[in-house]
C-alpha cells in the first residue's frame, strides 16, 4: 500500500511537469481580454484579424456584429444600421483610413454612452483602434464646464457688485467734496465756479451750463459752463421740458423724446443725441437749471447712469444756491438800507475801519464824502413824506449808478449819506464829489401826475491821513466840511480847511 501510494505521488509530479505552457498569442489575447477598452485590429485590406472580448460590452455588440475576418466595410455597415454612426461618418472613416494616418471619433451609442474610438496605423501596415467608454467623463467635463461657467459668472457678478460699489463710492465722496465746498461758499459767484470745476469730475466728457432765475423770474441767466460748454445769456422757462413739467428731463435721440427750445436755439448743442434737464428745487421753488449733453456715439447705459448722477448732484446744488441765496438775503437784511438799498451805518462803520487799516499798513489814503439834501425838512414839509421818501430812494439810485468799482455808498441815517472812496487823494475825491453833486442836481424826480422840485446836495470831503488818524475823526473832519458847504449856501462841495 505504500509503494502504491508512493508511486502516485511520483505519477503526480509527473504530470505537474508536464502541465500546459499559453502560447505567446494565447498570453496577448488574455492580456487584452481583461482591459477596459475594446480593441479591434485591421489587417492592411480593411480584415478583422484580432478583437477582445470587452468590445461587445464597450460597442454594444453581438457575437454576430463582429468576427475575426469580418471586413471594415461589413463592420461599419452593420454600426450605420445600429444608428450609432451615419452614412456620411462611415465614407469619412473608411477615406481616413486609406490616409494610414492617426484619427479619432466620438460613438454616440443608442444607450446613451460615448465610446470615443482612436485608430493608430501599425508598424507593417493595418490598423489597431481602441473604443474607450467615456460617457462619465464627458459628463464630468460637462458638469465641470457648468460649474466653470457659472463661477465665472459669479465672479463676474461680484467684480461688477465691486465695480458698482466702488463708483458708488467715489460718487458719494465726490459728491460729500462737493457738500464741503458749497458750504464754504460766501457769494454766489464762488459757488458757480465749484459747480463748474466738480461737474468736470463728476460727469467727465461732458458739457453743460447752469442757469440761475433772474430776480424777475422771466428769464434764467446763464451761470456758470464746463468741458466746453457755452451758456446762453438768458432762457426762458417755457422753453425747457423740464422746467415746464416741473421734473428732470432727459432727450434720447433713440427714443420718443423731444428736444428742449434752448437746445435747438444752441449753435453747439443743436444736433446733441442725449442730453438732460435737472431743475434746481429748493426749499419747494425753482431757482435754476442744469443743462447737460453727452458727446456723439455715447452708450445708453453711461448716459442714463450719468442722469440719475445728475439728479443727485442737483439736489446738492440747489440746497446749496438756496443757502447762499438766504445768507446774501439776511446779509442785505443786515447791511442795506431798505429803501434805497445802499449800505447802512454799521456796515460803512465796519467797512471804514477795514480801509483804515489797509491804508496804515500799506501807507495809502483814502477820502469820505458826506452829504445831506439841501432843506429837506421843509421838503418833507411841503410835498409829504412819500415824496420824501421818493427823494431819497432816487439820490440812492444814482449813488448806485455812480459808486460800482468798490466805493462803499451809504446812507448813514434820515437825509445823511456817506461815501467811502478807496486809495484816492484829495483832488481825485473832490472830483468824484462834484460829479456826485452835479448828478442829483440833474435827476429829475416825479411823484405822481407831477414833477418835484429839484434836489440838491451839499458835500464835505475829508482825507486821510490829512484830516484824522482815527475813523471817527475822519468822519467828524468830513461833516465839518458839510457845514462848511451849507454855509457856503448850499449845493456845493468843500474839503477840510479849504474854502471856495
């Protein structure tokens, strides 16, 4: 039992030493039989010599759809029936394989799948093409492009968010700028030429005019203009869209709009394409307007975010010109005389002292008229004290017409008036006194249906530093130069210490 036992463990290991060797093919086939692609291979006349068996599972195939020495016309014939290639494609792929050059297609399978197929030209002719399902991948692709695209877009909506946000910001701190510099505003002259300078800024390539309602409120008056723009002297309000619809008007060639009168009557802004009206509203009134135009060829959305930039800057504006209107106001209140609208006492006295103290610095003179109207007690008598009233508002009308080149006109009280004449001499101011003199002696003065009596004026001219150090003894120097006149008889002019 033994021996036999021993003698099939020796028969064993025989036939262990004599089991199977895969030939070389046998080894290549099982190689490619376990790889994830399917593998075809073409002989040189377009034969199937060599397949693996994951191409029916890759090409969706039947044991019938492909077999080795199944020619390339045959094969591709039996796809174009499955529906997975056209006609067309198949001349394509057998004229790409006449050029024994490298190629590839994507296989839109029935399924749904994406088989992508590389065919390679072998070293002695034919061709290996391998078919790779890359359905998952192509989906992933996709996903990853959607996902791209829309974080592109994100960034994009955010970098506009931030490009928003940042113009947003230097608006506002263009327009706090401009807050700041209205404000320091003393005239209205200062102002019109911030607007102008902010408006180059704040609206850059454009060009427009600002127009303030004269006092009569007929007209608007040209202000202020920049980046080219020239105002016109005078407007009317009903030839502006805006101010007739009491609202910001913007014209937009593209659109239905129509132009503005002061528009067309505008040699430079006749054929403007875009272009806007912002009225200047304060307090509830109207007290001007802000003309805008955009150049040829400007984009739509510039223009109309330019408009609502406008809109905010003219309620800075208005708010503004309201201020400084109401400060000249209480100012005029304060240091005119309200009928003849000339300075008052205080005023001239301050004004007075200011020169005084340019002329000791600089070592200058300056001169003081002062003047009454001759009898104007048995004037007021006479005629009443509106004719007297009417007397003294007409001597302050030629004071206006006369003293516009800095001269201080004053009327210091009742019948008296003062002048303060800058950086004159004694001769220059007795000069101006006479001319003074000789004017309201020629001003004929009409009180109703008849003409008053004529009116003089005597003068008194003191000079400094010749008649007093001080304002008060100037001032004191001037009236004895008055009573010096009156003495005289009356309409006449006298200088301190000189006679006639």
């Amino acid at each position: 039992m033994g021996e036999i036992n021993k003698q099939l463990k020796v028969g064993q290991a025989v036939d262990r030493s004599l089991a199977y060797e895969p030939t070389e093919q046998e080894q290549m086939l099982d190689v490619i039989n376990q790889m994830e692609q399917g593998i075809l291979v073409w002989s040189p006349d377009g034969v199937c010599v060599l397949h693996n068996e994951r191409i029916f599972e890759v090409l969706e195939l039947g044991p019938r759809d492909l077999q080795v020495g199944m020619t390339r016309e045959t094969f591709l014939s039996i796809t174009v029936a499955q529906g997975v290639i056209t006609a067309e494609r198949k001349a394509e792929v057998l004229e790409l394989f006449e050029t024994g050059q490298p190629f590839h297609f994507d296989r839109d399978m029935p399924s749904g799948k994406v088989i992508s197929s590389f065919a390679r030209p072998l070293r002695h002719d034919g061709y290996v093409v391998t078919f790779t399902d890359v359905t998952q991948f192509r989906r992933d692709a996709a996903d990853l492009a959607v996902a791209k695209q829309q974080a592109e877009i994100a960034e994009s909506k955010a970098k506009s968010m931030l490009a928003k946000e940042q113009a947003w910001r230097a608006e506002a701190k263009l327009l706090a700028d401009l807050d700041e510099w209205l404000q320091s505003c003393k005239t209205l002259s200062e102002l019109f030429d911030v607007v102008a300078k902010f408006m180059t800024s704040m609206l850059p390539e454009t060009q427009g005019e600002l127009y303030i309602y004269s006092n009569s409120r007929d007209v608007l008056d040209g202000a202020c203009a920049w980046g080219g723009g020239q105002a016109h002297d005078h407007i009317a309000p009903d030839s502006c869209w805006a101010l007739r619809r009491g609202r910001g008007y913007r014209f937009d060639a593209r659109g239905i709009s129509f132009r503005c009168g002061h528009v067309n009557d505008h040699p430079t802004t006749a054929d403007v394409e875009d272009a806007m009206c912002i009225p200047i509203v304060a307090h509830g009134d109207t007290v001007g307007l802000l003309h805008v135009t955009y150049p040829p060829g400007t984009d739509a959305q510039v223009a109309k975010d330019g408009y609502d930039f406008a809109l905010q800057c003219g309620e800075h504006i208005s708010l503004a010109i309201a201020n400084v209107k109401l400060r000249d106001e209480l100012h005029d209140q304060s240091t005119r005389d309200p009928l003849t609208r000339l300075y008052n006492r205080r005023y001239f006295l301050e004004a007075m002292r200011a020169e005084h103290a340019t002329a000791a610095r600089k070592d200058q003179r300056f001169a003081v008229l002062s003047f009454d109207a001759d009898k104007f007690k048995a004037f007021n008598d006479n005629h009443g004290h509106d004719a007297g009233d009417m007397v003294l508002r007409a001597i302050g009308d030629r004071m206006h017409e006369l003293f516009q080149h800095g001269e201080t006109p004053c009327r210091f009280g009742g019948e008296e008036f003062s002048v303060l004449l800058p950086c004159v001499d004694a001769d220059i101011a007795m000069g101006v006194a006479e001319v003074l003199r000789a004017g309201i002696e020629d001003t004929r003065i009409r009180y109703g249906a008849e003409e008053l009596p004529r009116v003089t004026i005597s003068i008194g001219v003191a000079v400094y530093p010749d008649h007093g150090n001080l304002p008060q003894d100037l001032l004191n120097a001037a009236d004895r130069a008055l009573y010096d006149a009156k003495a005289a008889g009356r309409n006449c002019v006298r200088l301190v210490g000189r006679g006639a």
